[in-house]
C-alpha cells in the first residue's frame, strides 16, 4: 500500500488530484463532538461533505482506491470507557458512512491521552464494524514507534481477527531520521506481532510534522523492505506536503513499494 493522510484543514488536493501511486487515502479525521449531550452523536467530521467531494471519493474508489475514515488522532482523543459510548461511536461511524457516500475502513487512532488503548472495546466495535460492512472492510491502527502498551493493544486485536495493518508512526519520536534505526524499529514490531506481514511504516513528511525526524524515505524504505520483505508498505503524513513538494513521496517511493508488496 501507498497511503498518505487527507487532513482536513490543509488545502489537500481533491482526491481527484492525488498522484496516481496512493491506493490508501485516510481522511483525518472523525474527532469528539463537543456538541455530543445535545445531538446523540459522539463523532464529528469538519471536513468537506459537498456533493463535488463525495463524487471524487467515489470515482476514487471506483478506480480501486480504499478510503479509510481516522477516528481520533492527536488532542482528539476519543475514549471509550464503556459498551455504551463505543455504540454511539459506532453509532456516527455509521452517519459518516452514509454523509460521506462510503468508505472502505476504519483507521483507530487511539494512542492519545491514555496510558494505553481500550483493547477489549476496539475489538468489539471492529468486529461491529466487520459485520456490518463486510469482512473486507479494513480496520487499521497507527501507533507510536516504540511503546510496550501500544504493541501488546495491537498483538491482541490480531489474535482476535479484527485488525488488518498496523502502521507505526516512525515520526513521532525525538531523535534523527535514520534507516536502520527505522528498520530497527519495524523488527521490534514484527517481533511482536509475529510477522512484518500486516505491517506499514509511517513517514513524515518535511513541512508536515515539526519538531520530530523527517528525511529522504526512499533509504528508509529500502532498508526496512530488505529486513521485512513481507512488509505492506508505507504511508505519508500527509498529503498536502508531498503536494506541495511536487510528489517527491509519490515519485520516489511510491513506485518502489507498488512493485515489491502484496495489494493492501
């Protein structure tokens, strides 16, 4: 998979103007309503529902891209205490489902605010999700590079069969962009989850992500590739900067990973 990050706010170019080697668009993202005691709703959308956008994500999809809604993220935490606020979070999953005109899967970003992510509510609604879109229907997950508690979360939504590829963000630690300490990272990962198999690695992008390690992707890229050749792919955080780059993500690593990884 080629995946990159449609993030709202951002001037991002209309999925009808993505380069052509992302298949993976996830739209960033559904956050806490604030206004959630009055509507009955938890999640909310501030990106753009025009009939002009739900007509390029459809041709999109029609031309063989997967369209993935975030659910959380960061200072957008969304916890799930009990049964009852994971059915109404499923509850405006399925609202965006239906305003949005479709998407293909749920990206959990869960990572924010707590110690470690509700396993056995994640589990539950994933598995929600599988039946009532189909077993087809993706749930992904992008954890932190390096954290005992995420990996163990996503070890245990695998032995229960709902989770599909987890995707660590590479980015989001101190310390330099460095090849092997990436490919380091992406072995510790498949260490525990026992296999590269439903594994991405997630690239920041410069311009994207202030303060924490970007550089040239392609090196990293290989390197991990040649570790885990099982590995899916990659993804950009986030579409708007390898935009205005000219595509460099897109040109220079896009290619690489369409021809060495199994389809997404």
């Amino acid at each position: 998979m080629v995946g990159g990050y449609w993030t709202w706010w951002s001037n991002a170019p209309s999925p009808a103007r993505l380069h052509p080697a992302y298949n993976v668009l996830y739209l960033f993202h559904a956050e806490p309503d604030p206004s959630a005691t009055y509507r009955g709703e938890a999640l909310r959308w501030r990106g753009p529902r025009s009939t002009t956008f739900r007509a390029a994500l459809a041709d999109w999809r029609s031309a063989g891209g997967c369209v993935l809604l975030t659910v959380g993220g960061a200072d957008a935490q969304v916890p799930l205490p009990d049964r009852v606020t994971t059915q109404r979070v499923l509850a405006s999953i399925a609202a965006l489902h239906t305003e949005l005109g479709g998407f293909d899967g749920v990206d959990w970003n869960t990572y924010e605010g707590d110690p470690a992510p509700p396993t056995s509510e994640l589990v539950w609604a994933s598995a929600q999700l599988k039946r009532a879109y189909g077993p087809d229907f993706a749930i992904t997950t992008p954890p932190a590079p390096r954290v005992a508690s995420d990996r163990a979360h996503c070890r245990g939504m695998l032995d229960a069969g709902v989770l599909d590829l987890v995707a660590p963000q590479c980015y989001d630690a101190p310390g330099s962009w460095d090849p092997g300490e990436v490919a380091g990272t992406l072995r510790w990962w498949a260490a525990g989850l026992g296999g590269a198999d439903r594994l991405a690695v997630g690239v920041g992008l410069p311009g994207a992500v202030a303060g924490a390690p970007t550089g040239p992707a392609l090196p990293a890229w290989e390197r991990v590739r040649d570790a885990l050749p099982e590995i899916r792919g990659a993804y950009a955080w986030d579409l708007s900067a390898d935009a205005a780059t000219g595509w460099a993500f897109a040109e220079e690593v896009g290619g690489a990973i369409r021809a060495a990884c199994p389809p997404a």
